[in-house]
C-alpha cells in the first residue's frame, strides 16, 4: 500500500509500504477519508510530538477490512471513525482518570501509523462504528468533534450565555453548532476571512466580524457587559490576549487553539481578579469520542470538508490547510 510518511522534513512522502496486517485486537481498516488537522501542520513544521519515520493522519474513517484474533468492535464491512490515541494505563494521570494527561500517550498518526494511507490497522477499542445513515466524510470529523465537544464541557457552557468564538475554522464553525445546541443565547464570532465569516453565519452564528470590530460588536450586544464564554480556536498567541482582555466578569475562557510552542502573550492578572476569570485549556478528546459519534446524525456536519485530493497530492493539501482555505481539507488515499 502506499502512505504519506513524515520524515522529519517539511514535506510528506508518499511510500510504498507492507499492507499492515491487524494483529491480536486489532482492526484492519481500508481509510475512505483522512482530514487534514492543524496539528499535522504543526508535526511537519517539527512542532509536535511525532515518532519519523511514520504516517500521520489521525481524523480518519473507512470500512473494516480485516479482523485480527479476538477482536469483535466491528465486523468486516461496517463504516468505522476511529479515535487515535493509546495510553500507559499505569501512569498517574492514567490511574486518576485523566488518561488524555497520560506521561506515554501513543497516537495514531504521530507514534504509530495513521491514517494518510490505504489502509490503517488500530486496536479495536479506538474503533467505533458509524451511525446508520451517516458516510464516510461525517465520520471522519467524529475525532475533531470529540476535541470540540471536550472544548465545551471545559467551557461550563449554559442556556442563555453569550458565546465568543475567536477563529473560525473548521473548529470554530463546529463550536458555533455546539454552542447553538447548547442553549447560547448569542454567539458572536471574529475570523479575519471574510469567506469563513460567511460561512459561520450559516453554521449558527448570530454576528461574524473582523477580529479588529470583536470588542465594539460584543459591548454594543451584551450592553457593555462582555461575554460569558470565550472561545479561542486560532491558536494565534494574540487572540489568547484578545480573549483574556475581552471576557466578560465571572466568565470562562478556553484557550483552544494549538499555539506555537514557546510563544508568549502578555495578559493582565488585575483584570482576572477583578472579572473572576476561569482561563482553562483543552486538550484533546477524554471520553468524548462516543458522544462525538452519537451527535453526528444530528449535527449536520456533511459541508465542513470542502476540499478533496488523492494521497498523490497530500503537500498540496497540507499546503491548502496552511494558507486557510475552505474549511476542512482531506484526503481519499484510495481515491
Ligand atoms: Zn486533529
Ligand atoms: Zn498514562
């Protein structure tokens, strides 16, 4: 089979490799759609964590192929999404129930071959087969929605709250829809795209502006009082400023987007104090990966993946991804 390794340089290789086989409890699939995700960016930039020689990929979908001993997750044929992580299972965070802190978190796509590939063999507890009705483009978005959805739980998000989106990407837009279900009042989102901006509107925002009009438009609509939750998703170290300086008292701020590591941003504490702020992350996607697989029918995420190539072309859409285009940038290995 061929697929897409990194190799520790700023470009993928497309590489003839064995078809892996799926060892004991571990599942075969053959990849219909693998998504292109901000942090495979940050792996080839040599920013995140990553084993090279490896195949990355880990927002993937496809159909069982393969079966290996004992494992019964899924049968030959069924649609699965697949959610890439693998922990120690003895370290402390594993131990206290905070497995996605875990000190030897392996992922697919970053330690073990992912899903930028034809086929992708995964242990069958990361294996969750798609709903009825859905295809293989919605099942793929299963990972990064079960990393928004963690995003919202850190939120503290509730009915009638005024919700701040910074950046809308893919996540944002997915925030936007999760922000409308979970009872927000108003959601005003900032993105310096105008196309994205539009876009956002049809996702459930109720006002999109430039990050330069995101204080006037949110004193103007909450009466001065700011909102209630902030959402970072640029991962641009100033937006993490913004969303701090903007937040309205006793709000929560989740600074979601990934952001270069070593960059700092000044923020005031007086104003944290004084406004009671919560400033939280959110890592990854603990036990939300099932939730993630119910809300698909539901949710109506089927327009988030606007742009397509084969595996041959994976720089170009790695490059697509970089410069912002569309939304959801992926890739048909089998295509
Ligand atoms: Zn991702
Ligand atoms: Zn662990």
């Amino acid at each position: 089979m061929r697929g897409a390794f990194y190799t520790g340089e700023k470009l993928l290789e497309i590489r003839e490799t064995p078809t892996p086989e799926p060892g004991p409890g571990q599942i075969l699939i053959k990849v219909d759609i693998a998504c292109v995700c901000g942090t495979d960016l940050h792996i080839v930039a040599g920013e995140y964590f990553s084993r090279p020689p490896v195949i990355i990929g880990h927002e993937f979908a496809g159909v069982v192929a393969g079966l290996g001993e004992g494992a019964t997750a899924a049968k030959v044929g069924d649609l699965v999404t697949v959610e890439p992580h693998q922990y120690c299972r003895v370290c402390k965070f594993c131990k206290t129930g905070r497995e996605h802190l875990c000190l030897d978190k392996r992922g697919y796509g970053t330690y073990y071959n992912g899903g930028f590939a034809e086929y992708a063999a995964v242990a069958e507890n990361t294996v969750y087969p798609a709903p009825a009705g859905i295809g293989a483009r919605e099942a793929a978005l299963a990972e990064v929605l079960g990393c928004c959805i963690r995003g919202v739980d850190r939120s503290g998000m509730r009915i009638g709250d005024t919700v701040a989106v910074l950046g809308c990407s893919s996540v944002g837009m997915i925030f936007t829809k999760l922000a409308r279900r979970a009872g927000a009042a108003r959601i005003i989102v900032s993105e310096p795209n105008g196309e994205r901006r539009r876009a956002a509107l049809g996702y459930g925002a109720d006002l999109a502006v430039d990050p330069g009009l995101l204080k006037e438009t949110l004193d103007r609509e909450t009466g001065g009082l700011g909102p209630d939750v902030v959402i970072e998703c640029s991962g641009v170290p100033a937006a993490a400023g913004q969303a701090v300086a903007l937040a309205g008292r006793g709000a929560r701020v989740v600074l979601f987007g990934v952001a270069p590591p070593g960059e700092t941003v000044s923020i005031e504490p007086n104003g944290i104090f004084m406004k009671e702020l919560a400033i939280v992350g959110s890592t990854i996607n603990p036990f939300t990966h099932y939730r993630a697989v119910e809300m698909l029918p539901s949710l109506g995420l089927g327009d988030l993946i606007t742009h397509v190539f084969p595996l041959a072309r994976i720089n170009e859409a790695m490059e697509a991804a970089r410069r912002g285009a569309g939304l959801k940038i992926a890739i048909e290995p089998n295509g």
